[in-house]
C-alpha cells in the first residue's frame, strides 16, 4: 500500500478518531435501522422530514414511468429535461428572487458558481468557517483569498478599507447559517458592507433553506434582504429532502451560468426522479409551515432539557443543537456509547472542526415525536454522567 496512504490510516487509529461508517438499512427517519439495530436519528439534515414523504416518493415513482431513471447527459447537451426547467421556474417564485440555476448537489453548486463569477485582479472574502465546500471552491478560482475572522463584521471593514482599492471585483461569501454550530451570520451588516465597499455577496443557505424565513424560504427572507444578494445558493438534499443545489440570483447571472459554471457543462444533470420529488417537496413547503413549526417547537424542547441537565451546548439559533465535548477521543467514545444505548448522533472532529473543538451534533427533525427525544434525553442523560460531563 502507498505509504502516505498508510501512514495518514495509522495517525487515524493513534488519534482515536478512525471510523467504519455507520450503515443505515430503510428510509431516513426519526428513527432508523443502523447496522441492524433501531436507534433515535438525531444525525440527518431532513429537518422536514421529507426524504420519506408519501407525496414525494410518489412523484418521483410517477416520473421514473414518464421519464425513465436518467438525464442521459449534460445540461448544455441533451439533459435538459422539462421538468428541469418548471423546477427552476418553480423555485425562483418560492425564494422570491429573480431565477435559480439548478445543480447536482450544494456542494457542486458552490463549485460551480464562485470560480465562474470571479477571476485574476480579484479577492474572495471568506468567513473563517465557511462551509469546505466553498473553501475547494475558491481553491478553483483564480481570485486571491482573505478569511476574515468568523461573523466579525468590524474586522471584514477593516479588511475592505486597507485592500478594497488593490481589486477590481471583491465577493464577500459566507454561510448563512453555520454547519456544525447552528449560528446565522449577520446578513443585514453584512449587506451593509458590500454596498460601502462596491462588494458582490454570495450566501450559502444549506442549513436555513426549509428552516428559516416563512415557509422556509430561508435565511435571506427570515432577514427580508430579497434581492439584495448577489449570489444565494441553496441545497435540495436537506429540508428539501432529495438531492441537489441551487444559486438564486438575476436572471443575467443565471443566463452566464448555464455557459460558465463547469458542473453544467461537463456532469450530467440531475435525474428526473429527483427532479419530481423536489418539485413536491417545494410545493409541500409552500402549502403549510406545519412542518417547520414542528421541527422549531422539537429543537426548543429538545435544547432546554439538555441545558437543564447540564450539558455544555454552542449557542445555536437553528435546529443544529452541538454538544460540546473539546476531547476528539472522547467525543468519538460517548457518540459510540449513545449509539449502544440506542441514539445515533454524530461525533464532530478535526478536520471538520478545528482542534480543541470536537462535539456531538445533534440534529432535530419535524418527524421527532415527544417520546423519541425524552428517550433520547434520558439516555444522554445517563451517557453524560458516565463520562462525567453532567453532574
Ligand atoms: C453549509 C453547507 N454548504 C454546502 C453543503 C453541501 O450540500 P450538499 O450535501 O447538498 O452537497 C453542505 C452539506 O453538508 C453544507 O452544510
């Protein structure tokens, strides 16, 4: 075997943090048959509960009669399929902004759309912890790159006063929503900033599409910034339930897209199953918050009772509900005894987190009945005082 490769596998199992991956055998719900035992899932992003959705399922059986399983090629060729075309059409009414461009996933959508809107003379400003998504995204732009320190308005200010005037075009780009804290960036500064400074902003919304805003519109209604973001990019495989990623933004933008981003040029579009579901799933979201008044009223419940135990939580403000742990090992060991016990949760470590800063992410679903989390509760309540976290 290839040392490096060898070497990189033994430095895994020294750190305690090697894993076998978890293997689930039915559908994504509120609770799952993982490697044949049935656990609470407080590990998936179907915040909505919609990957399993009869109504979705049934759209996307009706499209494999209509259309059969593939797009057969690239967008730019001969995958562009009607249905392609109504979901983006779709779409835009539902975010509220000018049109969408769909893509083959979220993390394919940042790939695509950040090294085609910036080039050589320009600078990405990127929040300290941005989504690795755009982190490989802007390693395929040809533009410079600055992190600034995370949601640290006065710090970017200070960024874009000394070095605006070395650039032509400057991209401000940040999460809407934090992945593995829960937090929400400060749009409205943030806003502010790129119209003082001549700046273009780009959202990544994976973790506020289908939660925040009404209807799950997502984070830029939830701030009523419609129109006001240069690029926004959503996911389809979260709330939404499927697969996929979108950008929303001016009609222009997306008209340059369609010849510039690469995925939509050299990776076949997204199969018309998929394409169904999605439709139902945005349809099922405009037509009721139910839903999302379900998975807010599961993580408030869900979030107090951990506090009152005593548990050392991040200061979410969205369903991601991390419980802090710092230990890389001995996070990895308490996410294992949970799952002994009958909850699965996922153990958050380096790299995905910096050093120092492992934890157990849990995530709230709409599905999640009130005697699945006070089940969950109680087991983390007695994990927590084995490993001494709660008293
Ligand atoms: C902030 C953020 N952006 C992008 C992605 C990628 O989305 P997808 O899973 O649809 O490729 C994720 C998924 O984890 C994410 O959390």
């Amino acid at each position: 075997m290839n040392e490096f490769i060898r070497d990189q596998l033994k430095s895994l199992h020294d750190k305690g943090v090697y894993r076998r991956l978890p293997i689930n055998e039915g559908p994504i719900g509120p609770v799952i048959s993982l490697n044949g035992q049935s656990v609470i899932n407080l590990a998936s992003n179907n915040y909505l509960g919609l990957a399993n959705h009869p109504d979705v399922k049934a759209a996307a059986m009706q499209a494999v009669e209509t259309y059969g399983v593939g797009a057969g090629a690239v967008r730019t060729i001969v995958g562009n399929m009607d249905v392609l075309e109504r979901l983006e059409e779709e779409l835009a009414v539902f975010k509220e902004e000018e049109a969408v461009t769909v893509f083959q996933s979220g993390f394919m959508a940042n790939v695509a759309c950040i090294p085609a809107v910036v080039t050589q003379g320009d600078l990405i400003l990127s929040d300290a912890k941005n989504h690795a998504s755009i982190i490989d995204a802007i390693k395929l732009s040809k533009a410079e790159k600055q992190v600034y320190p995370h949601v640290d308005m006065a710090a970017l200010e200070t960024i874009l006063k000394d070095v605006r005037k070395n650039y032509n075009q400057v991209l401000i780009v940040t999460d809407a929503v934090f992945s593995m804290d829960g937090n929400i960036a400060p749009l409205p500064e943030l806003v502010q900033l790129a119209k003082q400074y001549d700046c273009m902003t780009y959202v990544d919304d994976a973790h506020g599409a289908g939660v925040l805003g009404s209807r799950g519109k997502g984070t830029i209604d939830h701030f009523h910034l419609h129109g006001q973001i240069d690029f926004i990019m959503g996911t389809l495989s979260k709330a939404v339930g499927v697969v996929g990623g979108y950008i929303a933004s001016s009609k222009e933008v997306k008209e340059y897209l369609l010849h510039a981003a690469r995925p939509a040029l050299f990776s076949t579009a997204l199969p018309p199953a998929d394409i169904a579901a999605i439709r139902a799933s945005i349809q099922l979201m405009s037509q009721s918050d139910e839903l999302q008044t379900n998975l807010w009223n599961n993580t408030s419940y869900f979030r107090s009772k951990l506090l009152e135990l005593g548990f050392d939580l991040a200061p979410s403000q969205t369903p991601i509900t991390p419980v802090m742990i710092y230990d890389e090992a001995v996070t990895m060991k308490v996410s294992k005894r949970l799952l002994e016990q009958g909850v699965f949760v996922s153990g958050i470590v380096f790299p995905t987190v910096v050093k120092g800063q492992a934890r157990l992410r849990c995530m709230l679903s709409a599905e999640h009945t009130k005697e699945q989390l006070d089940q969950a509760i109680a087991i983390f309540e007695q994990v927590g005082k084995e490993f001494g976290l709660i008293s």
